[in-house]
C-alpha cells in the first residue's frame, strides 16, 4: 500500500506540475526570471517532501498543489499590473557596453565578470568587442547584442570577395594588468602597447579596463567606464 500511495501522489504532482506549467506559460530554462527560478526551487521542495512524507495526505498534496498555483498566477498579474513591483521583483535589463564601451559599473551591479562577458558574447559568435555597439545584460541571464554597421547584415560571401584567414583576437590587458604572454605572442613589446594606449586616449595602463588586439581590427581599449 506505500509503495501505491507514493505511486499516487507522484502521478499526482507530475501532473500538477505539467499543469502549472502550462498555465503559467511556456518558457525555455534559459528565460528563466529570478520568479521563476524561485519557484521551480520551491514546487520541487513541495513535491518532494509531500511525496514520500507519510504524515502528508493526498489532499493536503492536492490543497499545495492548488494554492501555490494560485499564489503564482496572483503574483503574475500583479507584476503585470504595476511596472515598479516587476522591476523590484524580476530586476530590469543592464547596458553592459554602451557605444562601444564596457559599463563596468553597470557590470559590477549585476555581478558580471570579464570572463562572464566575454563567454556571453562567444556563444552569440562575437569573438571581439571591435563589433559591438550596445550589449544589455537581460533578467534572464542572456546577454542581447547590437552590431556597429560594419559587421552588421553584409559578410564577404554577399559580395562575392575571396576568403581571409580567421584569427582570434589577443587579449593585451584585462583589470588594469598587462599579460605578457600574450603580448610576446604577437611579437610586441610594452612600449608599444603605451604607444597604443596613449592613441586610444589613455595615460596609464591601469586606466584601461580590457584591451585586446587584432589583425585585422587593430587596438580595442574600454575604460573603466561610468
């Protein structure tokens, strides 16, 4: 008879929880909102514990099943209602680099790191910050991208141009600090790397935030922003 009950009640919350889930919208684990992250933590904690507890009855699996529906379904429309719940709630999307530029104010506010940025803008087939005009880091987590006009729409294919090689930008500074390896790499020197620095406006290497460079591209160099 336990093993029945528990078979039961696991039906039952399967059942609610696909339920729940298609009443409170399709959305991708990706999409997630802070909401909705909280509550899948929370169902799975109500489910579980319900499920093999024998103290826990089938209607009080049921009564949490219905309540928590409800309390999600007002909680939604409420945030739908007033913009400033939704906003203190959910959080609101961040420039993280802005005409070009990396925020890094807005990118320490959101706790998003250089290595985290850079692997955002990997998996969307940016390789170098030369292409970027606006980045907003999303609620969700995703990062939403805005190319400057040059590398936007046409690529060489479009106009019929011969092939080049492909090559991966150089990181030269990151944080305030040279890496040397990398520069060696390149076959370049630290003085060169000033001679760079200063063209791009800066005074001192630790001014600069993030730098890299490129074959093709040439020198890229982001303050510390705002």
């Amino acid at each position: 008879m336990d093993f029945m009950y528990i078979g039961i009640k696991l039906i039952t919350g399967f059942i609610g929880l696909w339920g729940m889930t298609r009443l409170l919208g399709k959305k991708e684990i990706s999409q997630l909102t802070p909401f909705d992250f909280v509550s899948a933590l929370m169902l799975s904690e109500l489910v579980g514990n319900t499920v093999y507890d024998k103290e826990v009855k089938y209607l009080e699996l049921l009564f949490a099943l219905a309540f928590w529906t409800v309390l999600s379904l007002t909680f939604e429309k409420i945030t739908q209602k007033y913009k400033k719940l939704r906003r203190a709630f959910e959080g609101s999307p961040a420039v993280v680099i802005e005409k070009g530029k990396l925020n890094v104010k807005a990118m320490r506010s959101n706790s998003l790191d250089l290595e985290q940025l850079l692997m955002l803008l990997r998996e969307q087939g940016i390789f170098s910050l030369h292409e970027v005009a606006y980045g907003i880091f999303e609620n969700n987590g995703s990062l939403s991208i805005l190319k400057k006009s040059p590398y936007d729409t046409v690529v060489r294919g479009d106009l019929n141009l011969p092939d080049e090689p492909v090559e991966l930008p150089v990181p030269l500074i990151e944080e305030g600090e040279i890496k040397f390896k990398e520069l060696e790499r390149i076959g370049r020197d630290e003085e060169w790397l000033k001679e760079q620095m200063k063209e791009s406006g800066f005074k001192q290497i630790k001014d600069i935030f993030y730098a890299e460079w490129h074959r093709e591209h040439g020198f890229y160099a982001s303050g510390w922003g705002k």
